[in-house]
C-alpha cells in the first residue's frame, strides 16, 4: 500500500471514530436527559409545636365576691383569735357590705356577724332586726341576735330570742334557704346557746 492510501484510510478511521464517538456520546446524554433527576431528599420537617392560646385572665371578682372573700379571712382570724388580722381585715369587710346596698339573707348575716367581732353591738342588733322584719323566725339572725344580748348582759333579751329561736327551730331548720344551707354547721351552736339562755 502506497503511503498516499496509508494516509487516506488513517483519516478515515479518525472520521469514522470521531463519528461513532459523538453518536455514542449523543446516545448517552440524551439517555441521561430522558430519565428524571433524582428526587431531592429533603430534610424532615419538624411538626410545629402546638401553639396554646394564652390563658385568659382570671374574670374580676363581683362586689360581692370581693366582699364573701374578705369575710372568710376575718372570720378565720376571729376563730383563731389572730386579732393582729383581724384588726387589719375587718373595717374594710364591714365597709364592703355596707356599700352593697340592700343585701340578701345571707349577706345580712355575715354583716352582723362582722359587726359583733367588731363589738359594734347597736349596729349588729339593727342588721339583725332588718332581716328578722323579713323573716321573724330566721335562724341565723335570732342566733346573731342572741350573742349580741348576750355580749350587752341583757338577759331578759337573750331569753325572749333564745325562746324565739328554740320554738321556731325545727320548722324553720328544713327551709332551702341559701344561707341555711351555707351555714348549716352553725345550726346546733345556736341552738345550744338559745336552751342555755332559756334556763
């Protein structure tokens, strides 16, 4: 063979390489470009914490229960003789019943007995005549009235109440009245204290 023929089938083996190269390279690009990418992997999202609405604040106590609540507290500082609480708590539980106006059965009785703990003896007996007008054999109020003349030495009042009390008790011990029932536990106290006054 003729370098001249040598030279000519050399470059047509580098075309036809070149050829089939560029072919296979189109091939297995266009093979690549078919397929779909590979799906990211994205990280876990974390599950959002549970957002908690904010506790509503507490509702603003009514006069009343403004009231109720500082009667309990000057009531267990009587009970336990604490008079240094007492002293403290005790004008300002008076002035809040006192400022509520007309008050029901029971906000009558933790009047008066404020106002006995107190020694404000003409203002509890008039607390107690105010709902006895109302209900004559009410039991909270005979027992109030009772300690009041007890605590004047009036004798003679303490046995009429003590009469009043001890006569009307078991009638008037079943009424539902709200206070009967918020107070029951005071019940035989009161009417011990009414059988030793009548002897």
């Amino acid at each position: 063979m003729s370098d001249d023929s040598k030279a000519s089938a050399m470059q047509g083996f580098v075309v036809g390489a070149l050829v089939v190269g560029t072919v296979a390279a189109g091939f297995f690009l266009s093979r690549q470009s078919d397929q779909a990418p590979p799906a990211s992997i994205a990280p876990p999202v974390p599950a959002a914490a549970p957002t908690l609405a904010p506790a509503a604040p507490p509702a603003p106590a009514s006069p009343r229960q403004a009231a109720d609540e500082v009667f309990n507290e000057a009531m267990m500082a009587h009970e336990q003789n604490d008079q240094a609480t007492l002293a403290r708590v005790l004008p300002g539980a008076i002035a809040a019943y006192r400022a509520l106006g007309e008050l029901d059965g029971d906000g009558a009785y933790h009047l008066a007995l404020l106002e006995l703990a107190g020694g404000q003896l003409t203002e509890a007996r008039a607390t107690c005549a105010s709902l006895l007008a109302k209900n004559p054999n009410h039991l909270l109020a005979l027992g109030v009235a009772l300690r009041v003349a007890a605590k004047a030495n009036d004798a003679a009042a303490a046995r009429d109440l003590g009469q009043r009390l001890l006569k009307a008790y078991d009638t008037e011990v079943v009424r539902p009245l709200p206070e009967y029932q918020d107070h029951e536990r005071m019940f035989p106290t009161y009417r011990a204290e009414a059988m030793a006054a009548v002897k």
